[in-house]
C-alpha cells in the first residue's frame, strides 16, 4: 500500500514538473522544473529496485547538465523575444510527434509491456543491479560499449579542434628562446666608481629596446 502511495506521488510530481518544463516562460523555471523531474525519476528507480540506474541519473543529469544548464542561463542575455518567435512554426510538428509518442504509448500498454511480469535468470537474481549491469555491459556488449567511448573522444577533439581560435595579440611564452638566451643579451657587468652614475651607454642596446 505504501510503495503504490509512493509510486503514485513521485509519478504525479515526474508528469506535472515535465509539464512545466515545456510551459514554464522562463528558462531558468524550466532547468528547475528539469531538475524536479530529474529527482522524481530517481526516486521512481530507487522504488522499482533499480538503485543504480536511479543514483546515475541523479548524478549525471542533476549533478553535471542540469547545473551546466542553469550556469549557461545565468552567463548569457536571453532575450524572450526571440525564444518566442519559433513557437508557432515548430508547433504542428511537436503536436505531431507527442501524438505518436501517445500512439506508442497506448500500443504498449494494451500489448501488456507495463504488466509488470518480467523473468529474471535465476543464475544472477541474487547479483546486485551493478554486478549485473557491469557482467553484460563488459561481456555482450563490450565492443558497443568501446565505439562509445571512442565517439566520446572524437567528439570532444573536435569540439576543441572547432573552438579552438589563435589569437597573434596574445604574447605567449617561448621555452627555446629563454633557454637559449645568454648572458650578454641579458646583463652587462659595470664597475663604476663610488659618488658616480651608472651611464647609459654602458648598459646593452638590445636589453634597453627590450
């Protein structure tokens, strides 16, 4: 009775903050409406069982995008203007496609997917949910799992390579030409005589240019 109460509040919060991600007006709402969906998605993992996938969306999509989110809102002049102006262009598409994702919805509940009968190997029941993640996604899916990675890599050479802007202004410093620099180029050594100036045609040219 407590689990269904449970299921039914954190199922209720997950719809209405969804719903105002997608109505709130200001971004900032909607990261927070995000994050509140994000939580209730969690606990709704952590009810079913699933403790590991529910702490991974927390700590990914709470703890990492949705604070880049809300960093990125705050550093940047979003004029609602502009945001509006697409609304209406976009709108049959996206009406489109949540009728589809209705449509999908509803085919899956009537083909009997959320009936809630699942089979689980007897060999690996009494594993932990990371055991067993980790024993398929080392396993069966080990090859898919390193393309992953390697497409991870590349893109985030690529967003470097791209962003990546060389600026001459910029004085940068040059390792070869510190080391290779010389005493002469540097210092001259003076012996003047006590009560006089140090003239200036005793220090070198090259270091009073510099």
């Amino acid at each position: 009775m407590l689990a269904d109460l449970l299921f039914l509040l954190f199922g209720g919060t997950l719809l209405l903050a969804g719903l105002g991600v997608i109505t709130a007006r200001n971004p900032m709402y909607c990261v927070l409406f995000m994050v509140l969906a994000f939580v209730n998605a969690t606990a709704l993992f952590v009810l079913l069982g699933a403790e590991f996938l529910g702490l991974l969306l927390l700590m990914v999509y709470v703890g990492a995008i949705a604070v880049m989110f809300l960093f990125v809102i705050m550093t940047i002049d979003i004029d609602f203007a502009v945001l509006k102006e697409g609304f209406a262009t976009y709108l049959p598409i996206g009406a489109l496609l949540a009728a589809l994702l209705l449509i999908e919805l509803i085919a899956a509940i009537k083909g009997g997917l959320f009936s809630g009968v699942a089979t689980t190997p007897s060999e690996i029941s009494d594993k932990p949910d990371i055991i067993r993640i980790g024993e398929v996604l080392f396993t069966d899916y080990a090859l898919p799992f390193q393309l992953i990675g390697l497409i991870l890599l590349v893109a985030m050479v690529g967003s470097i390579v791209l962003t990546h802007r060389r600026r001459p202004e910029v004085k940068r410093q040059d390792v070869a030409a510190q080391i290779a620099r010389k005493k002469e180029d540097s210092m001259t050594m003076t012996s003047p005589k006590a009560g006089a100036g140090v003239r200036k045609s005793l220090f070198n040219p090259k270091n009073v240019e510099k």
